[in-house]
C-alpha cells in the first residue's frame, strides 16, 4: 500500500488566466527570456539552453566541496571530507522515561508501543539548540504518512481496529534531544522533552474559522478543538522558536461518498479513502461527519520546550494542501509567513500579522497568528506581480458569493483564490527566504498535466507544458516583505539536457536533477535543494541520467548546481536544518525502498531498499541523517 502522491494532487477545476501576455521580455534575466521566447517560437529553445555550459570558466566557484556523480546504490553518500551518522529510525523509542519500547524488526510493536516511538516516514524536521550550542538540542521531525504494508506484519490483511491505531500513532511529529557525542549525534534517552504528537493528540484550533458552523461536529461541538494532525511535509523554525508544519495530503484520508459535496470535491476528497481508518474511526467517513476535513489543512505550530503544549492550528494563514510555512518579519517587526500548497494548479499564499514579533519567545507570541492578513499570489507575464488580499469583502469574497465571513473565506480559500484570479502553480514544495537580499525562493516540483487536454495551459511562471522535472522560481516584495507587489523570475528550470524532449532539459549550469522539493538557504547564502523524483520514474526515461534522489547545492549569485549527496534506492530527501554554526546538517532519508508499483508487498520488505539496517529480510525505515565535515568546518563552504 505505497503511495503515489505525483498522480494524485489535481483537483482545482477553475478557469483562472493561464497563458499571460509576453509584453516585454527584453527586460527579463536570460534564464527566464531563454524559456519566453521558447514560449513564444522566437527561439530554439535547446540552442538558447545548450549555450550554458556546465560551470563558469574562469569564476571562482563559491561551492568548496567535490561535486557526487548520480547514484544508483542504496546506500547514502557524501563528498570526500564529510562524514554522516544515521539515527532516529522509525520505531526507535524517542525516549519518555519509563516507556521506551525497543523497536521489532518484525513489525510486531502495538500501537500502544507506536505511540511512544518515532513514527513512519519522516518529511520536514527543524533542530532547536539548547542554549544556543551547537552540539545539544531538540529535533522535531515530521511522519508524513504510513506504508502499511511495513507497519504491520500482515500488512493490510485482517485490517482492525488495532491496525488503524497503530497508523494513527504513526503519523504526526516527533520530539526527541540530541547530542553530539565522539563526532556523532545520538538520541538523549529518557529525556524531558521527548515527545509523539499524533493523529489521536488534541490540538486546539484559533484564529477567525475557530468555532464557525463549518468547523463543529459531533465531537467538538464548539468547533475548536480536533485530534490529530495528517500529511504533515515541510517544516519551520518561527523567530520566537516555535516548530511549523504544514498538513499536505490530509484529503487522502477520508471517505467522501459517491454523492459528494461541490466543497469537498474541490479539496480532493475521494468517494472512498485511501487509508480506511473509517472503517474503524467514523470521523473519517465525511459523508457522515462532512465538517471534519475542514479541521485539516492548517499551518500547525509546536511549542518544541514545552512538552505539556497543546499544539495549534492557525487558521488565519489559510487552509490547504500545505507543504510548510516559513517566517520572516518586516521592517517594523510584524510576522511574514509564506506558504504554497503542494497540489498541481493550486497557488502561493503570503500572511502578514496585525501585531509585532514580541521579544519573550513562544509564551509572548501565543496569538500573533491569529490576527492579520491572508494574500495569494497572482505571478504576471512581465515579471512582476501582486499580493491579492484574501479578505471577506473584498472583491469577490462576499456574503453575495458565498462567504459569509472571514471564517468560511479561509475554509475556503482554494475557492477564494479561484476567484481572485491568483496564478495557478506547479506544486508548490518548500520555500527559503533570503533576509538580507528580500528575495524568496520557491521550488515548484513538477506537473505532468501542465498544459494537456482539459488542464490549465503554460504561463510565464509554470512555462513547461508536462512539466516533469520542476522549477525554483523567486519573488521581492516590494517595502522589505510588507509590499503587495513583488518582482520575480526563475532560478533555474530543473531537468537534463541530454533528454530529448524540450521541456524535460531544463538550463542549470552544473550537476542535473529533477522535482526538486526540499529548499534551504545554509550558511553563506548557499541553497540546499533536495529531490523528489517518484520511485515510479526513478533511473528511467527521462529521469535514467539523474540516479536516485539527491541532495545539491546551488549558488544563487550564479545559479551554479553542485551535488552533495545522494539517498538509498527509492527514497526522498527532505528535512533540512543547520545547527547554529553551520557545522552540521540534518537532513531527513524518507521511503526507502519506496515500492514503484504501489503494491507495498510487506512478504518482501527490502526488495527495493534495505537502508538503514542492510540486514536480511529487513524493513527498510526513514531516518534521520546527521552531517559533518570531518574537520568540523562548516558544511558546504
Ligand atoms: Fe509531502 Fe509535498 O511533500
Ligand atoms: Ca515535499
Ligand atoms: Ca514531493
Ligand atoms: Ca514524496
């Protein structure tokens, strides 16, 4: 039961402008002028890419490290000078005193002992000093979704009611401390702050759709408190050092019936779910209990200090199919966070709090989320665009329309963006914000259905039509992040340009890769991209020169592209954080042995991947990977 999530995040039927008028393309930077006038058949657009040369003769390269050639192994590797340790493998207890179960390589641990151990398939993690050091913290991680097919035995046979726990105690976050000890991170066990939040945790819900009507159910008749988190991807240190995440693929998770909602039917639900925990836990079947959906698909904030914290969805940012969300401030110290939701033609948001950043950390900025502005992005043809407000009122977000109040707007924001008119993206993944310059950073993974039969055609920024190998592309804002008008254009346009068809070369100048995913800026304002080709395509057709998935590193001054590492079979990377002096980074390794065909057969585990353990029959398992450069300096530079 492996899960394909590339084939199944479409589900936005509005007929929002896709192709923009080129107006001015003299003024735009070469990368992006190279892809317009391709648009507009001015150019052959493999001459105009095929002039860019690998490198930059004669420039000194910023990217000190030996660049990985593409792998097919299944094991990590590292430049010459680096080292890695692996720890917090799922099941590994996180380490509450007094219950720490060891992990079962047959899958035998109950979902009592899941409760209490690192869950399945870790996606976006943040490492929070303790101290301010750099060698002792807390991590949080994120588990992003189940192969039931590894977590149970059995796999899917005999489904109970056991079985449906033990998923649920497998997704959510972890919390665990972490030492660096002889040059390795270790898990500190017991410890205080060690911590599961999973699908069964309570979390209380704040900000302007908190109580509203579409909110309640059955169980929370108040509408201001919901079990669980679901689909949690990227993942953010906020200034005051909270942890946010964003719930991607939650729709995946509920029963909608044959007969369903409009409502439902533009979040992508199902007439049946793909997890069938509602056989099991009714509050999945929404044709039952057809407001509990609307209780995911929020930013989620974690106070990682304290491990009494309810934790919170914040529903003035909006509701999506989140992949994270990342914060900066603006000059007179209100909070900008910046979102994208990971689903094809869906859009970029951008929220801006009433209030200021308050000095006093997590307990002084309890409510800063909860009061502000929502914007989603409209990317225009002549490389600028605008923030266009997502506020019950305005436009067409009246009562008249539908929207009774700023409640049902962000319930409803995928309609709301509809009809503003805001751009319709590529799968928006991770986002970076680059504080001194302004400029933001986006990868856009990929979007097959770009400009095929009933779908929304190319535009200036998503201009591939089947689109398979994605795209960074970066916006300013205008008065340092307040401004509702930016200036963008792309970084790169991901691909190989061995390949035959156009819109799968792309033009980076270096090491190839494709659905790049995972975006951090690292120390020296170098950009950490990690891949996410599906294990469907992996090592094949036009993705056969790329190898596994990979981690690289990019300049953005020059946009040259270096590998840095690359993953086991059939895995993502993904999570990305630095300790406070940039000498070691924590990535995530996640799905290992990730099935191509959706099968999951759980008789035959490693048949792709037996990462990390690389014994007999064993499961492959997502980890947590820690790197150094052996002479302790700082990672990349
Ligand atoms: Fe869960 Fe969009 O990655
Ligand atoms: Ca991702
Ligand atoms: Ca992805
Ligand atoms: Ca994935």
């Amino acid at each position: 039961m492996a899960k394909d999530f590339d084939h199944m995040e479409d589900s936005n039927p509005s007929d929002n402008p896709n192709i923009h008028e080129v107006s001015n393309p003299a003024r735009r930077q070469v990368l992006q002028t190279t892809v317009w006038l391709a648009l507009l058949g001015q150019v052959n657009p493999l001459l105009a890419m095929g002039a860019k040369k690998q490198g930059k003769p004669g420039t000194a390269s910023r990217l000190n490290f030996q660049a990985l050639p593409p792998s097919v192994e299944d094991f990590v590797q590292v430049p010459p000078g680096y080292s890695f340790n692996v720890m917090a493998a799922w099941g590994e207890a996180v380490g509450v005193a007094g219950h720490m179960p060891a992990y079962k390589a047959d899958a035998s641990n109950t979902a009592d002992e899941q409760a209490l151990q690192l869950g399945m398939h870790h996606d976006g993690l943040v490492f929070f000093p303790l101290n301010n050091s750099s060698s002792h913290g807390v991590i949080i991680t994120n588990h992003e979704y189940t192969d039931e097919g590894l977590l149970h035995p059995d796999g899917t046979e005999n489904w109970s009611a056991e079985k449906v726990r033990k998923s649920q105690h497998a997704v959510g976050f972890s919390v665990f401390e972490t030492r660096l000890v002889d040059k390795a991170w270790q898990m500190v066990r017991p410890s205080a702050f060690a911590r599961r939040i999973t699908a069964a945790t309570q979390f209380a819900i704040t900000g302007p759709a908190a109580g509203h009507r579409l909110m309640q159910t059955a169980a929370d008749p108040q509408g201001t408190r919901v079990l669980g988190t679901l689909g949690n991807c990227a993942s953010s240190m906020t200034p005051w050092g909270t942890y946010l995440s964003g719930e991607e693929n939650w729709s995946y998770y509920f029963s909608a019936g044959e007969k369903m909602t409009e409502h439902h039917q533009r979040w992508g639900l199902r007439a049946k779910s793909y997890y069938q925990w509602e056989m099991h836990d009714e509050r999945f079947d929404a044709a039952k209990h057809p407001n509990e959906p609307n209780r995911f698909g929020w930013i989620v904030e974690v106070d990682p200090m304290d491990p009494n914290s309810t934790p919170v969805k914040r529903t003035a940012i909006g509701r999506g199919a989140h992949e994270g969300a990342w914060v900066t401030q603006t000059g007179d110290g209100r909070a900008v966070v910046y979102s994208g939701e990971d689903a094809r033609f869906e859009y970029i948001y951008k929220f801006i709090s009433r209030d200021k950043i308050a000095a006093g950390g997590a307990a002084a900025n309890r409510e800063l989320l909860d009061h502000g502005i929502l914007y989603v992005a409209r990317f225009d043809a002549d490389g600028t665009g605008r923030w266009l407000p997502v506020v019950h009122g305005q436009g067409p977000l009246t009562a008249q329309n539908g929207y009774a109040d700023q409640g049902e707007v962000l319930i409803k924001a995928r309609q709301a963006s509809d009809a503003l008119g805001a751009t319709k993206m590529d799968r928006p993944e991770w986002l970076t914000i680059d504080r001194d310059s302004g400029w933001v950073y986006c990868t856009l993974t990929n979007n097959s259905n770009r400009g095929q039969n009933k779908y929304p055609g190319v535009d200036a920024a998503n201009p591939r039509a089947n689109n398979t190998m994605g795209q960074i592309i970066r916006w300013k804002d205008d008065n340092a992040f307040a401004g509702d008008r930016f200036v963008w254009n792309h970084l790169l346009l991901a691909g190989d340009p061995g390949n035959e068809r156009a819109e799968a070369k792309g033009n980076i100048q270096g090491d190839i890769f494709g659905c790049p995913d995972g975006l951090s800026m690292g120390p020296g304002g170098l950009l950490w991209i990690e891949t996410d080709v599906h294990s469907s395509q992996l090592n094949q057709g036009e993705f056969k020169r790329i190898g596994n998935n990979q981690m690289l590193v990019c300049d953005p001054q020059t946009a040259e592209v270096k590998r840095f590492l690359t993953g086991p079979n059939m895995c993502e990377i993904t999570g990305l954080s630095f300790t406070p002096d940039g000498t070691t980074l924590f990535i995530n390794i996640q799905h290992p042995g990730e099935s191509p065909t959706d099968k999951g057969d759980p008789k035959y585990p490693n048949q792709y991947s037996s990462w990390p353990d690389h014994v007999d029959d064993n499961r492959p398992r997502s980890a947590t990977v820690a790197i150094r450069k052996i002479d302790g300096g700082i990672i990349g530079l």
